[in-house]
C-alpha cells in the first residue's frame, strides 16, 4: 500500500510463490528422508504456522512486508527444524518398539523424549527475539514480532499436529493391513 498497488500485488505473489516452492521442496525432501505422510504432516504443521503468523498480523494491522515475508520463511525454516528432529525420533522408535506399541504411543514416546529439548530452544531463541523486538527499530520490529509469534505456532505445531497426524494416518493404515491378515 505504501509503495503502490501494483508493487504490493507483486510482493503478495512472490511471498506466495516462494512460501509454496519452500513447502514443495521440504515435502520432497522428507518424503525421500522419513515418508510421503510425514512429509504431508510436515506440510500441514506448516501451513498452521503461516495461517496463525497471518492471522495475528491482520488482528494486529501489521503491515505484510518483505521483513514480514522473511519472518514466514524464516519460521517455516525454523519449525521444520524442530519437526525432522521429533520424526527422526520416531522412526528411531519406531524401529525399536515396531509392534509392540501403537503409533500414537511411539509417537507419544517419541515427543516426551524431545519436549524439553523443542521447548528450551524455542524458549531461548523467544528470549533473543523479544530483546530485539523491545529494543530495536521500528524497522527490526516489522521482523521480530511475526518471528515472535511464528517460533510459538512453529514450537506447538511440531510437537501437537505434525507427529499426531503422522501417527493418525499411519495408525489408520496398519489397522487395515490387521483387518485384511484376519
């Protein structure tokens, strides 16, 4: 709006551009590092992060700009992070206990195992960012209060919606390889 219509639409279809080539790649990546539903989980636990982040922004009235617009990639980088290293517990867990437990409680297991660490890194990071938010200018402000609210959503989503899904739609296919063996 500041510079103009026709700049600000450009902006819109850049972000959205490169939010989903960022998505389609992080997909293909998990896909052939875990599996194509925990790459799908993955997606969907980011797509919450972008919604939540761009939500608050229009609750807010923050303008959407290119600092707002790296504070989404930014976060879909960072909660991806946190949500390859609860997958890779999984799979290490799921090899471990296999039949002996459910996916829900492999992946309960799994997440118990890095809550603390998803929580003391987000907490860390939290405590950097709200520094530079009351501390800096107006112009880092526009960066860290989306990057606020996107470590929060990124932190949640990892730990709530990304291994849960993943351990519904696998729970949900082994149920049907059972009722086809009998």
């Amino acid at each position: 709006e500041t510079v103009g219509a026709t700049v600000g639409r450009e902006l819109t279809q850049n972000a959205l551009k490169s939010t989903a080539i960022a998505w389609a790649l992080i997909l293909v990546y998990i896909w052939i590092r875990f599996e194509l539903k925990s790459g799908l989980a993955a997606i969907v636990a980011l797509v919450h992060d972008v919604l939540i982040m761009i939500s608050v922004a229009a609750l807010l009235r923050t303008q959407i700009n290119s600092s707002f617009i790296a504070a989404i990639l930014t976060i879909v980088g960072y909660s991806i992070n946190d949500t390859i290293v609860i997958f890779d517990r999984i799979r290490e867990n799921d090899k471990r206990f296999g039949r002996k437990l459910s996916k829900a409680e492999i992946v309960n297991t799994s997440i118990n195992e890095n809550i603390s660490r998803s929580i003391n890194t987000s907490f860390t990071t939290l405590i950097t960012v709200t520094a530079i938010y009351v501390l800096g200018v107006q112009s880092i402000k526009e960066f860290a209060l989306p990057l606020l609210i996107g470590i929060i959503c990124g932190t949640y989503s990892s730990i709530f919606i990304a291994g849960p899904l993943w351990a519904l739609w696998n729970e949900d296919s082994s149920n049907k390889k059972l009722a086809t063996a009998k």
